[in-house]
C-alpha cells in the first residue's frame, strides 16, 4: 500500500502540494491526471525519494521495489533482449552467484530463489515483452547502439515491465509508442500483477487499463473510482451540484445583506441586524473546483475542390532502389477522414509521405487536383523547430509581409497568448512547439492535413479541442495516431498497411484492437471461414454504390443534422421563454398560450427531422458497407 499523508512540497517559493492525502491500495491500477506544471512528474520523483518533503510523509511497505522509466537505455554494444534481463538485477545477481559459489548450502539457497523469481523462463518473458513493444526475433538480438533514442526508450520500457516492480511508475508512456504497442502496453498493465500510477493524456489507456484516477487539483490529492470517463462525469456533476449550492448561497447572503443595510441604522432593529453580519461572516463559502484551462486550435478553412483530390491507380513507392509499397489504389476526397492502421515498419510514414510528395511514385499513375495544398505535420518536425527564435519569428518567415498584430491572432488561435508569442522556443513546453508546428503546417489552409502522431505532448484538453477542430475542419485528414479515443472520433475511414500494401479495412477499431490482442492462430476451419467471409465481401464490393451516389448521402445527413441542430436551438430558446415566472401572470394568458402553441410545433417539428436523420444515416451506413 502506498500512503500519502498530508504532504507539502515548494520549488522555488511555489508550493506545488500542501496537505495532500492519498492511499493507493496494494495492487490497484491508478491514472494520475491534473493540468500541465500542477507537479505530476514531480509527485513521481517525491515517491522515488529523489526530493525530499517539506512536511508529510510517503510511506510503501518495507523492501518494496518502485520502478519506472527515467531516459532512455544507453547506446551500446549489448543486444535488445540482455539488455531486459539484465534490468532485473537480483535475477542477474543470482545467476551470476550460481557460476562462482562453492558452498553448498548457499547453492540450494540460490537455486531457491532463483526457482521462486521464475528465473528460467526469464529469456521468454523478456523477449515477449519486447515483441508486444514492437521488436522482432531478429531485432531482440541488435545491439542498443543500432537504434535510435525513442527505440532505446521502448526498451527501456520494456526492461521496467520485465522486472516486475512492487510499484511501476509510468510517466507518458504511450508518447514514443505506435498504436500497436500503445494498445498491447493497455492490455499488459490491465493485468500486472501489481501496483501501477501512470502519467497519461491517453484517453484510451485511462478508460481501459486503470480502475481509478489520482486527480492533482488546488495542490490536493483526490482518489475517484473507475475510468476516467467516469471520473469525468463525475467531476461534471459535482461541479455542477456546487455551482447550484454556490448560486443559493450568494442569494442567500444578499438576502442577509439587505437586511443589514436597510435596518443597520434603526435602533429597533440593530440587534437582528447585527445577528445577520454575523450570520454572513459564518457562512463557509463555497469553492468552485479549478476549470480546465480552455484549449483551442483554429484551422483555416481550404476553398472547395472537384473530386477527388489525390486518385493513385496501380503506384509503387519505396527509398532508393527499395520498393515498400506496392499494388496502390488509392483514392481521396476533400471530406475524407482516413486514419492509417498498422504495425511500425509496414509503412505508414512512407505512405504519408509518398501523399505529401515527399516521395514519388516508381511507376503508376497518380494524379492529383491541380490546385491541391497539402499540410504535413510530423513528430520530428517538432524537434527541428528553431529553438532559438521565438513563435512569431517563425511565422513571420513564412509570412514576411503580414502586420505583427494579425501574425500574434493567428498564434493565439492555436493556444500561444501574448507571453508564449515571445517567449523563446527551446523554453516552451513539448505542448506548445507542437501547436506551433501544427499552426505551421495549416498556415497555407491545405486542403488535405496529414498528421504523424499529433498528440505527443498534448494533455486531454488539446487533444479535445485538436478533435473538435479537425472536425470542424472542411479538407482531408490522413491521421497516424496510437490515440485510439482520436482516431475513433475522427475518422470514418480506416486504411490498413500491410504486406507492402494498402487496403480498406472494413471492420472498426474495436475489431482491430482485437485482432492485435488476439495471439493464437486460427484452425483451418476458422481460416477456411474467413476466407469465405472475405471472398463474400469482394463480391459485395462489386455491387457498391458509385462514389458520387455516397457523397450526395453524405450530403443528406448533413443538411439533416444542421436541421435538427436548427431545431434544438429553438426548442432552446423557447424552453426559456416558458420558464420565465413572469409569463404565468394572470394578465399573460394569451401570450402563454402563443408560446405553448410554438413550443409544441418545435417539437413535432424536431421529431419528425430526428427521424428523417436516422433515415439518412441508415442509408448512408448501408451503402458504405454494402
């Protein structure tokens, strides 16, 4: 059990903790979230050990083991898969006594041990871990130094995982994973066999591998059971529960308070009066718990294109004289939402940058629109920003003749005020470098936004708004992301590369979260189903409608959903009408009955145009999956 009791921690003056309490049972799977800066990672640190409290205590059970992952493995000559073992050091230091000792008694007390840590099976256990993370048989036995830092990171990862800690601390840990590895490290942490904390912006991760959420909120510690969906809501309904009590109370006290100052002066009335003041002083007032600062990405909107933008018919592609993908038949349309499915390798950069014409064809034929923008975002460009200058210097290199006062609007449109516009970028955090670089890469309002793994560094709020935002917005969207909460959001087409191609795929993502999680092969009858299922769907595929026949659909439930929208905005309105008390006056009764008459045509009216929506979506889903 982990007990946090009443600690207090200040750095430089700013208290980051005071008085904050929290106990995490023994084997419990925690998601720890709260606002950037509010001390996260520091909390992390203070369990360590590696801070000292300023009052308080933090208090784990004697000889328990706390792990995470503090940078990532050095570069060096030992391979992927001795470079796990060896992060289990009592193993390590076990087997390494069972060569050299001589007394017997110490041999059968090793051999023990060494039996009671499973050690024999350890070479497994490791190598399955870094399979799970994204390592090949072949890859386990490389040395460190042939892989770059985020690589070394996951091996980190996984020397952490395989060492089994009492209690695993993970700060971001899906940040240098693909959406493969991010989905295999939910379902390990689901069932570690121990205590877990992890520092997370992924949605999915908090919803699925953690059974409660450790909210650092006001340099408070609070525990709240379940997801973190259900934390949400939660947090929604309690705010909304002191909202109403904070209301009733300031009434309450203005009540009070013209009393005070109507009868203050009268001698008859000065001692009710004054019992009021001290009624007033007494009240407790109600706090409202911290709003989530308000995050914001606003796209310029791209003029309308003929479809389709990007059609690739028999394309090849690939570095140098290496072909990578081949057999494409691609098509793409300005409201397209397309996420790119498959494990790290396939190539789904390649792919990404084949559409940014960053690589060319090998033979094929492509054609794109002849006015056709596109905006390329990527994690590298991140780190290959100028730290030196400061954001609105970068955006004035791409826009030399625009005033300073709509260059700052721009920035302030993605969440970079007045202080960060100026601020130096090498001191910004890993967030706002990846504003800027997504508000260089929408500058030109492209009308096709590919996107390489968004949301590193972005915290729940961005990744909200970033959802809302893409959308909002009227281009293409190819989407690279291990965010499945994103990708779900977002996208209503999903492409799968793999085998040095690129094909629909025609389930969701639940079905591929689990096709990735399912590890046993199928019997002959299953794959002899299967390929009935999938020589069933071709022949379907054949029938489907036309692409123009999907789109005038698509058109439909638009116009549909901005009727109901329409609709409820009146119904709205109208319901606030009807509750004003002074409509109900006696000399009111006409006009309450002209209102009442309104109210009750809004509502037919929005039940029949929900129904006509349902209709239109039915028929859209049963073309799309026709």
């Amino acid at each position: 059990m982990l007990q946090i009791a009443d600690i207090s921690y200040s750095v430089e003056g700013r208290p980051l903790f005071e008085g904050a309490t929290a106990t995490i049972p023994d084997g419990h799977k925690v998601g720890l979230v709260g606002a950037n800066g509010t001390g996260k990672t520091t909390l992390f640190r203070l369990i360590r050990g590696e801070l000292t409290l300023d009052g308080g205590e933090i208090a784990l059970p004697s000889r328990a083991r706390v792990g995470g992952v503090a940078q990532e493995v050095p570069s060096s000559e030992t391979s992927l898969i001795d470079t796990v073992l060896a992060a289990d050091t009592e193993r390590a230091s076990l087997m390494a006594e069972a060569e050299t000792a001589t007394d017997a008694t110490r041999i059968a007390d090793v051999q023990t041990r060494l039996a009671d840590i499973d050690a024999w099976s350890a070479e497994g256990r490791a190598a399955s871990i870094l399979k799970g993370l994204g390592f090949d048989d072949a890859q386990q036995k490389m040395p460190c130094s042939a892989f770059s830092g985020g690589w070394r990171m996951r091996v980190a990862l996984a020397g952490v995982l395989f060492a089994q800690p009492d209690l695993l601390l993970l700060d971001e840990p899906t940040n240098y994973l693909d959406l493969e590895g991010a989905l295999w490290l939910e379902s390990y942490l689901a069932r570690y066999p121990h205590t877990v904390i992890v520092i997370s912006h992924d949605r999915g991760l908090l919803n699925r591998a953690v059974g409660g959420i450790l909210h650092l909120s006001e340099k408070k510690l609070t525990y709240w059971q379940g997801s973190y969906d259900q934390f949400a809501r939660q947090r929604a309904e309690q705010r909304a529960l002191l909202s109403s009590m904070a209301k009733k109370q300031e009434a309450r006290k203005a009540h009070l308070q013209s009393f005070v100052d109507r009868f203050k002066a009268k001698a008859s009335k000065a001692k009710q009066a004054q019992s009021r003041v001290k009624m007033i002083e007494k009240m407790e007032t109600i706090t409202l718990p911290e709003d989530a600062e308000k995050r914001v990405f606003t796209f310029p909107q791209p003029d309308e294109l003929s479809p389709p933008i990007v059609n690739i018919e028999g394309g090849s592609t690939g570095y140098g004289n290496t072909t990578v993908l081949s057999r494409l038949n691609l098509r793409i349309d300005q409201d397209d939402r397309i996420a790119l499915l498959g494990k790290n390798g396939q190539g789904k950069s390649t792919l990404a940058k084949l559409l940014s014409e960053r690589l060319a064809l090998f033979d094929g034929r492509s054609t794109r629109a002849s006015k056709l923008r596109v905006g390329y975002f990527a994690q590298h460009q991140v780190d290959e920003l100028r730290v030196e200058e400061t954001p609105l210097q970068h955006i004035q290199r791409e826009r030399p003749g625009v005033a300073p006062p709509q260059l700052r609007a721009k920035l302030a449109g993605f969440g970079l005020g007045a202080a960060q516009a100026e601020t130096e970028v090498g001191r910004l955090s890993g967030g706002q470098k990846a504003r800027l670089s997504l508000l260089l890469a929408t500058l030109d309002a492209p009308h096709m936004l590919i996107l390489d793994e968004p949301t590193n560094h972005l915290d729940i709020e961005s990744r909200e708004a970033l959802m809302e935002a893409l959308n909002a917005y009227e281009g293409a969207v190819i989407l690279v992301s291990h965010d499945m909460h994103l990708l779900s959001m977002v996208a209503d087409r999903l492409w799968l590369v793999k085998d040095g191609t690129v094909r629909p795929y025609e389930e969701d993502l639940d079905a591929y979260r689990k096709m990735l999680l399912t590890v046993e092969k199928p019997a002959p009858e299953k794959a002899r189903a299967e390929k009935a299922k999938a020589e069933a769907a071709t022949a379907a595929k054949a029938k489907r409608p036309s692409r123009d026949a999907i789109l005038a659909l698509r058109s439909d439930v638009r116009k549909c959903e901005a009727r109901v929208d329409k609709l409820n905005d009146m119904r709205d309105k109208l319901a606030a009408k009807l509750a004003d008390p002074a409509l109900y006056d006696d000399g009111r009764v006409g006009e309450l009955e002209t209102w009442n008459k309104k109210y009750a045509e809004v509502m037919d009216g929005l039940s029949r145009a929900e129904a006509l929506w349902m209709a239109a979506l039915e028929k859209l889903e049963a073309a799309e999956t026709a």
